[in-house]
C-alpha cells in the first residue's frame, strides 16, 4: 500500500492534496506532476511511502531540476514507485556505460551463447546500496536539518511517523494530515 501526498508552498503556506500517481512512469512525470500543483514557481514537495518500508521526498523549485532523497534504496528499489525515484544519476550510474555493455543483438559484450547464463549474470546487476540515498540537504532551508532527516531514515523509524514528523519541523503537519 502506497500514500502519496503533493505539498506545494504559497505565500499563504502549505497546501496539501493526494496525487493520481497512475500514469506517472518516469521522475519527468512526477516533475511534471508537482509543477502543476503550483500556481507560481513555488517550492512543491512530493511524499510517497510504501508501507512502514521505505519513504521519498522529492522536491521541485520551478523549473530547476528536482531533488530527491529516499530513506532505504534497497527497499524503493523493489517498488514501481521507488523505482521511479532511482535514478541513474541518483545511483551513481552513467547510462552511456550501460549501452557500452550491450551489443547491437542485444547481447552484453563477448556473450556468444546461452550455455551458461550464469557466466554473464550480474554484469549489468549495479547494487542498490541499503539505507538512505540522495541530497539529505533537501530540506535544511525549510526547517529540518540533514541529522535530523538522516535519523528519520534510520533502523526501527515507522515510515508514516516519519512523514509525519518531516511534515511538523517544515509547518505542514496539519494539511498532511487532512490527506492521510
């Protein structure tokens, strides 16, 4: 079960409402997504959890690219949404590397037959590293420190309590709440 929440700021502060995440394939879409929800090009804040398992916050500030942090990678990673928010860049990939590694039939480099499909597993398999990835930063001018977002993140924190407690230290608690 997902919760996914889009918090864009105003100048008359925070207003809340649940995102149709349906047709939202790529970071573009979700991008796309938050910038409508602003009248102005103003700060919007995409949240999304799974389950106590893992949560995202990805940020959009007009037309600059987004920002992204999520809690567990490991754990995103093994969901369509979190998959949405890891990034190549984010995981540290070069996409023209990965093009490298496959030839034009579709093979990887030097994979001549299927007689042993082991031999060639895992050369394009780059771990998702456990815990927390991307800009801890993402939040600081809004109120809550990277140590704190960082210790949101940790072993044994209850994913919704963590939104919630995010949604407390940037003065949106009370419009997150009313989507929840």
């Amino acid at each position: 079960m997902y919760f996914a929440a889009l918090l864009a700021r105003n100048e008359d502060g925070w207003q809340a409402s649940e995102p149709d995440l349906d047709d939202v394939e790529t970071l573009g879409d979700l991008s796309d997504l938050a910038r409508q929800a602003s009248a102005e090009e103003e700060t919007v804040l995409v949240f999304i959890e799974q389950e106590d398992a893992w949560f995202g916050v990805v940020r959009v500030d007009g037309e600059e690219d987004p920002r992204i942090y999520v809690s567990d990678a490991a754990a995103a990673a093994r969901s369509s949404y979190g998959e949405i928010l890891l990034t190549d860049e984010l995981l540290g990939r070069d996409p023209e590397d990965l093009e490298d590694l496959v030839d034009l039939d579709g093979t990887e480099d030097g994979d001549t037959s299927d007689d042993d499909p082991e031999a060639d597993a895992g050369l394009m398999d780059d771990p998702v590293p456990v815990g927390p990835l991307g800009d801890a930063d993402i939040l600081t001018d809004l109120g809550l420190s990277r140590k704190e977002l960082l210790a949101l993140s940790g072993d044994g924190a209850l994913t919704g309590e963590a939104l919630g407690e995010i949604a407390e230290a940037i003065g949106c608690a009370d419009v997150l709440e009313a989507v929840r």
